[in-house]
C-alpha cells in the first residue's frame, strides 16, 4: 500500500512540475513579447527621429537661404549707394566669394543632417532586430516548456512505475 502511495505522489509531484514548467515558460515568453513590443516602438521612434532631423535641416536652410538673400541684396544696395558698379569688378568678387561660402555651409549642414538621419534609421534597424529576437526568444521559451513538462511527466510516471515494480 505505501508504494501505491508513493508512485502516486511521484506521478502528482511530476504533474505538479510539469504545470509549473509551462507556466514559468508562458511567463519567460509573455516577457520576451512586452520587450519585442518595446522594442518595435522604439524602432517607429527612431524613424520618426530621422524624418524630424531633415525636415528640421530642410527648414533651417530654407531660412539661412532667405537671410543669405537678404545679406546679398543689402550689400548691393550698399555698393550701389557708395558709387560701385553692382555686378562687376570687386563687388562681384565678393558676391561670389559669397555665395560659394554659404554653399559650402549648406553642404556641411546637410551632410550632418542626412548623417544624424542615418543614426537613427539604424537605431531603427538595430530595434526590429531586436524585437524579432524577442519574438524568437518567446518560441523558444514556449517550445522549451513543453519539452520540460513532458520530461516531468515522464520521469514521475517512470519513477511511479519503478515504485510500483518493487512493490
């Protein structure tokens, strides 16, 4: 009788073992799930990051161009009133001068813009990674479960048959 006893405790103890193994991997997947839903969020984040940098780089220079304009035409307006003939000579020297500086400025601001936009898309990049790992993770941690309780399952009920058999 105390054996009987005893595989029946081995095989509830396995019964027992093997919900607590799938509950613990429900819990370990549930987790990996939230952080791959983080993860997706922080990735639209960062896209939205990259579209604000240039969109930002594309106002500020529109308004650096209106001041260039603006800087132009009072200096023009400065040569026309002291006598220089606007469009020749040195007047046009430095208006060129000019220019080719603001040129230059608008470059290196788009470079940075266009090179902090691509910082975040990888950002981007690297959070979907991310967040299908999770995914993988949650599987893996569900798939892992089964496979721990079968394996209690198993073992109790052999344990409960080994008890048995010596009876």
């Amino acid at each position: 009788m105390v054996m009987w006893v005893a595989a029946a405790a081995a095989v509830a103890g396995a019964v027992v073992q093997s919900k607590g193994a799938k509950a613990e991997a429900k819990g370990a997947a549930t987790a990996a799930n939230y952080n791959a839903r983080i993860a997706d969020r922080n990735a639209k984040v960062a896209d939205i990051q990259a579209e604000q940098t240039l969109l930002i780089n594309k106002i500020e220079s529109q308004t650096a161009a209106e001041r260039f304009r603006d800087l132009q035409s009072s200096l023009n307006v400065a040569y026309a009133k002291s006598g220089v003939l606007v469009g020749s000579g040195t007047a046009r020297l430095v208006e060129e001068e000019n220019a080719r500086e603001f040129d230059e400025e608008q470059a290196a601001r788009l470079m940075i813009a266009e090179s902090e936009a691509q910082s975040f898309r990888e950002k981007g990049v690297n959070q979907r990674l991310e967040g299908n790992l999770q995914r993988i993770s949650a599987r893996n941690y569900l798939t892992a479960g089964r496979y721990k309780s079968q394996a209690a399952l198993i073992g109790g009920v052999s344990k409960g048959a080994s008890l048995l058999s010596g009876a």
